[in-house]
C-alpha cells in the first residue's frame, strides 16, 4: 500500500462518516493530522469536541456518543 492510496482511504473514511453522522461537523487538523468532531448544538449528552488519532478511533467514539443520545 502507498501513502497516497492510505490518505485516499482516510478520506475516503472521512466523507463516510460525514454521510452518517450529517449533523455533526467533523474534519482532520491541517497541523496536527488529528481527527475532529464537533457535536451539534442542543445534542443532550454531548457538549464538547471530540478528538482521535485517527479515524477508526473517532468512528468509534461519535458511534458511542450517538448511542448515548438515542437513551
């Protein structure tokens, strides 16, 4: 695998979770490379951002923070 096929999938990750999670805005830092999502507003349990290292980590975490909003 290369790297430009690696940040393709990343990206690719990325818009994945934008179609599933559309209310939520989420993005990759530029400096950091860090995976960022920001909750939408009135969510009830959810009120700060949401960071990961990478993308699986941040999947997992709006899946966790989307569980806890369906309670």
């Amino acid at each position: 695998m290369t790297t430009g096929s690696s940040a393709g999938n990343q990206d690719a990750e990325l818009e994945r979770l934008r179609r599933w999670y559309p209310q939520w805005l989420i993005w990759r830092g530029r400096a950091t490379g860090d995976y960022w999502a920001l909750p939408p507003r009135g969510h009830p349990r959810m009120h700060q951002l949401i960071t990961a290292s990478d993308i699986g980590k941040l999947a997992q975490r709006l899946s966790q923070a989307e569980e806890q909003y369906d309670v």
